[in-house]
C-alpha cells in the first residue's frame, strides 16, 4: 500500500510506540571497557588523546573496576605496558609480566563478576613495538606463534576469562587453542581480531599502549582497508582454527564489514570502537562542533545495529551513565 494509506510517520509520533518498535537496543551487557595498566603504585598517567583515560598501576586499576562494575558494565580487556621490553615479547609470557599480576588482583576482588578479556600481542613488549618477532627486517610469521602461545598461557593461568589475540599471524588461533587445550584450559574462549584493518585509528592508542612500530608499519600483517572479501576470509579460517568470537577492528569505517559477517556466519561478533574513534568525538564535543553525548550513542546503536553482539569501546562507563539515566 503507498501513500496516502500508508504513512510511515505514523509510528514516529508518539515517544512509547517509537520506542516500541525500535528494532535497536544497546544494553550495558553489550559493552567492553578497555584499560591500560603500568607498573607502580599510585600512578594515574592521562593519555591526552583519549580524554577519561589514563595508564593506571594496579592498585588504581582495581579501584577503576570497582567504578566500572558499579555503572553495570562488567567486561574489561586489558593492555600492559612493562617496565622493560625486550627482542621478542618474552616479558610478556611470565607469571610476573605486568598484565598476569594485574588479573590475579582483579580475581582476587572481584572473582566471576568481572569478566577479563586478555588481549595478546606483542607490539607493547617488543623493542622495536612489532607484533612479533623480527627476521630480516619483516616480522616472522611461525616463530611468533611461539610467543604468542606462551603469553596465552601464561595469562590464562592468571585467570583471563577470554584470550583475546590481536596480532593477525596466519595460524595463532590454532596453535593457541592447541596450548591451551594441551594444559588444561579447554573451557577459556579465544575472542579473535579477525578481520583487524591496518588503521590510522589506532593512532591514540599506541600514545596509550607505547607500542609504535619503531620502523615500517603493520600492512605486512593487517588487513587493507580495501578489502571485504579477504575479510571473510580471515574470518572463516579464524572459526575453524576454533576462535569462539570473532572480531572486527576499527568498527565505524567498517560497519558494512559487521554487517556482511553477521550475514555470512553463525558466530558472535565483536566490534572493536577503536581509540581514533573515540578521540575524534572528544575533540568535536570539547570544542562544542558536535552534541558529543549523541554523537557517541548514535555511533555505538550503529554497531549494534550492524550486527554487532559485543562492543569494545572507550565510551563504556559514558554509555552506561546514559543508559541509566534514559
Ligand atoms: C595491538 C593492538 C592495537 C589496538 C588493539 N590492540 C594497536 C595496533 O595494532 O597498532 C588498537 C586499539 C585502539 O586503537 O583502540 N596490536
């Protein structure tokens, strides 16, 4: 029936039906909170890209889930930044590496309330801040497997409840199921960064994470923000190597990336809301260009709404604050 029977402006009328028949909901159960944790005590370093955030040493990390908790979100993924980096990331494999030592402290407060996603990579443990190991000059890809592997481990022994890899060598999934499994932790998901783009996004988190590559860029092993069909590629050979989530990274400029996965797969679907995104609507809202409140809650219903089950994102605790005020 066309117009004048039918008059799709009808249902916009009044707020409860429009409401009512919104076909997009995000909920505080959707969302992840990213922190960065450092050595020390006492230390709260802001990243001055990314408003609200901060490097933060253990004891300030607990207190940070505390909070997080309180709004109602319940999920952290956490980066480390060591005292000391080395060739290959090996700082990173060890009962007393940064991140191992902070998820024992937040297992030890919160226990199954906090669910702790470790991301794994090597990019904030290596020298030259590639994510893997150097031969040649290009990173290897099978010899990073290695390190990989033994961080997994190693953080799954700490408690992680997910492992999260996010480095893109072809085959870590595989072999990371396969450690775990081999030791005992059959039951820990691996959440892959499937289809990771090498992103000018990222540019606020390696300020965050101090993990730059020194020389070169990453294109040798992300994916090029051209691509879709390789995408689903890397997808499908991430589910049968045994990933339990599937991850796409950044999430604004690649909705249509979410979109055809959910199409494709049968699988939950992570968006990573990366830290260029985050940060550009903190420059536009501080500057008052853009209602930044909006702004963010129209960008995550966007995700959602892409086909996205899980949201990574630097807005978390705003989200949640909004969503318990609406
Ligand atoms: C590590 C990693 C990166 C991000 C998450 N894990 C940076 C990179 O690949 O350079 C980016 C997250 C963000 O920008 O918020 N490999």
């Amino acid at each position: 029936m066309a117009f004048p029977v039918t008059r799709l402006r009808r249902l916009r009328m009044n707020p409860i039906l429009l409401d009512m028949v919104s076909e997009t909901t995000v909920s505080v159960n959707d969302l992840v909170m990213p922190l960065f944790v450092c050595p020390g005590e006492n230390v709260n370093n802001p990243i001055s890209s990314m408003p609200g955030n901060s490097q933060l040493s253990i004891d300030l990390l607990v207190e940070e889930c505390g909070e997080i908790l309180a709004l109602g979100v319940k999920s952290v993924l956490l980066f480390g930044i060591p005292e000391s980096k080395d060739e290959t990331g090996a700082v990173a494999c060890t009962h007393n590496s940064i991140v191992q030592k902070a998820i024992r402290a937040l297992k030890e407060k919160y226990g199954k309330e906090l669910l702790i996603i470790a991301d794994v990579c090597n990019c904030e443990y290596t020298t030259h801040g590639h994510c893997g190991t150097i031969v040649n000059g290009e990173v290897d890809n099978d010899l990073t497997l290695e390190t990989l592997a033994a961080q997994s481990l190693s953080l799954a022994e700490a408690g992680a409840d997910i492992i999260a890899p996010s480095d893109m060598m072809d085959g870590r999934v595989q072999k990371i199921r396969k450690t775990l499994d081999d030791n005992g932790f059959q039951n820990t998901p691996i959440m892959a960064y499937s289809a990771k783009y090498a992103s000018a996004f990222y540019g606020p988190f390696r300020e965050a994470a101090e993990s730059a590559p020194k020389f070169g860029n990453r294109r040798s092993y992300q994916m090029n923000p051209a691509n879709s069909d390789e995408a689903m590629r890397e997808i499908e050979q991430d589910i049968e190597e045994g990933a339990d989530i599937v991850m796409v990274k950044p999430a604004m400029s690649y909705l249509d990336i979410i979109r055809r996965t959910k199409d494709t797969f049968n699988i939950p679907i992570a968006a990573y809301n990366v830290s260029g995104e985050f940060s550009m609507v903190k420059a536009a809202g501080a500057n008052g260009w853009v209602d930044e409140e909006r702004i963010m809650m129209e960008i995550i219903t966007s995700i959602k709404r892409a086909g996205a089950d899980i949201i990574i994102t630097y807005f978390a605790k705003d989200v949640a604050k909004f969503l318990s005020n609406h």
